[in-house]
C-alpha cells in the first residue's frame, strides 16, 4: 500500500490563512503527510505571498497532532547549515517527531539574485551541499563536540543542545533524480530519497542504481525509504478534469509519461498502484490550489485514502 501525502508550493501565494486551513485539512482528511518548498518567490514573475518556511513548520508542529510534514527541499545556500541542525531539531522536538528534514543543493537562480545569495556554478554548489550534509549530520547525530574543516564551513567545539528527543535527529531526506551527484549522497548521508516528477518505469531504474550505491556503502537497502514528489491533474468528474486538461497546453497522456498523476479517483489509483509496483513508498502530489479544499476532500474520498494509504 502506498502512503499519499500532500506538498504545496509555498512561494506561489501561501498565506497564515491558507496555510492553516490546508494542515486541518490535510490531518482530517487522513493524508500522511503535509511538505512544501522553501523559496523566496517564483523562477519567473509575478512575485506572490510565500510564507517564510521554518516559520510556518513551527506553527504546523505545534496545531496538528498526526501528520508527518517537511520542506521539498531546503536549500542549504540560504542558512548555514548550523542553523538548520538547530531550528530542525527543536520543530522536530516540538512536534514530538514528526519533521522529515528535506535538504538539497539549491536550483532556482532568480531568488538567489533577487535576494543576494550565491548559487554557485553546479560542481561547487554540490561540494558546499556535501559539506552542509556532513556538518548537520554530525551536529545532529553526536553528543561530543564537533570539529570540521571544510571548504564552505568551518565549527570548532560545536555542540547542539539540548539534544534532540529522537536518537540522530528527524530523519534526512534528499530530493533529485542525478546519478551522478545526488544518488551518492543518498546513499551516504539519508534516511530517504525523494525523487521528483518521474515515471514508474524511470524510478524503478533509479531505485537500483540507489541500491548498488548502498550496498557499496555498507548500507542495506532498507534504511532508506524511497518517495516521489510529483504534479497532479485531478478531476472529481470527466468533466471536471477535461476542463483542467483545456488549460494546459500538453495532452494528458504526455503528462503521464512525464511522471504526472492525471485523472479521475479511478485513473490516480490506478498510476498510484504502478508508482507502487515500481517501489515508490510514499508520493507527495503537489496541490497547486491553495484554495481548493472540496477538491482536496474529493481527492481522498476518490483514492480511498485511509489511515494515510490510497485503496489500490
């Protein structure tokens, strides 16, 4: 059975009201989870509301009682990696162990102009994430103090406290589909391995690429729990979804073969059962309406969503 959560972008129009109003829903609703991205705005304008992400994870900590939730992903060009060690372990604590910590390397080039942080061209921007990894980690994950050396980053007799309640800390999710950089670090550095808009067939092949890199670190493949965070077309009716689909310059079919989940209470389950033939755990679909709680609610109820699984 596979697990559904939600994800929300939270640079495209996230307000306090609507925030709060997606996290009752989503716990009610019996989804397993809520994540959302970690931007200042969008790649392209207008520029919209976007609430400031660890701001908004310590509210849902402490006004929901169930759901797993976390950033897809959080860039480690925008804090020093001690500062996100901390404030994760203290919403982690908050939540009593609830947060997955998602991290990534930083993408989008508009906010880190617009807002003075530095990119990085993409072989170095992977070191400093590598270094980021290794400093919240060990920071996380050791009651000694700890010294590192590195590039990017420099602690002398750092110590995190207090400590956090669970054993090594809310565990470390990495989000992408590259082989080359990304899957290494999974297999050195995670607890789960976030994929984005892939299709079954394509996240299956990643999946093993994943396990050899596991086994060569020593690593069963078990200890990492593998999720896909992908768009998603949903219609309550034909009609309704055909309407969706007329706003969209791409056929619902290449949509599909895009890694999108398009369709029908019937048609979702039916790909959410292939996603989980192909070895996807859990699937966070992005819900673009932040306003469409009905929608949000017939969703579940074409899914038959229970206890955080889809009825396949």
């Amino acid at each position: 059975m596979i697990e559904v959560a939600m994800m929300v972008e939270g640079q495209n129009g996230l307000t306090w009201p609507r925030w709060q109003n997606l996290a009752t829903a989503v716990e009610e609703l019996g989804f397993v989870g809520l994540y959302r991205s970690d931007h200042y705005t969008n790649a392209n304008p207008p520029d919209k509301d976007s609430l400031e992400l660890w701001v908004s994870l310590t509210w849902l900590a402490s006004h929901t009682s169930r759901i797993e939730f976390g950033p897809l992903v959080s860039p480690v060009s925008f804090r020093h990696p001690t500062l996100t060690a901390r404030m994760a372990a203290a919403v982690d604590d908050l939540s009593d162990g609830r947060l997955v910590l998602g991290l990534g390397a930083g993408w989008q080039v508009r906010e880190h102009t617009n807002y003075g942080w530095d990119l990085l061209e993409t072989a170095p921007r992977f070191d400093r994430f590598q270094e980021g990894l290794e400093v919240i980690t060990r920071l996380l994950q050791n009651e000694a103090p700890v010294e590192f050396e590195g590039a990017y980053y420099h602690l002398h007799e750092a110590v995190l406290l207090p400590r956090p309640q669970r054993p090594n800390g809310p565990p470390i999710l990495i989000g992408g589909n590259g082989p080359r950089r990304t899957l290494p670090l999974v297999a050195q550095y995670a607890n789960e391995w976030n994929a984005v808009f892939l299709p079954a067939n394509q996240f299956r092949e990643l999946s093993l690429q994943l396990d050899e890199l596991l086994d060569e670190a020593g690593r069963w493949p078990q200890d990492v729990r593998r999720s896909l965070m992908t768009g998603l077309v949903f219609g309550r009716t034909e009609v309704d979804l055909q309407a969706k689909l007329a706003t969209r310059t791409t056929p619902a079919e290449v949509l599909r073969e895009r890694g999108l989940v398009v369709g029908t209470g019937a048609a979702v389950r039916d790909q959410l059962g292939a996603l989980y033939e192909a070895g996807v755990q859990r699937v966070m679909l992005q819900w673009l309406d932040l306003d469409d709680l009905e929608g949000l609610a017939a969703l579940a109820e074409g899914i038959g969503l229970k206890d955080g699984f889809a009825t396949l």
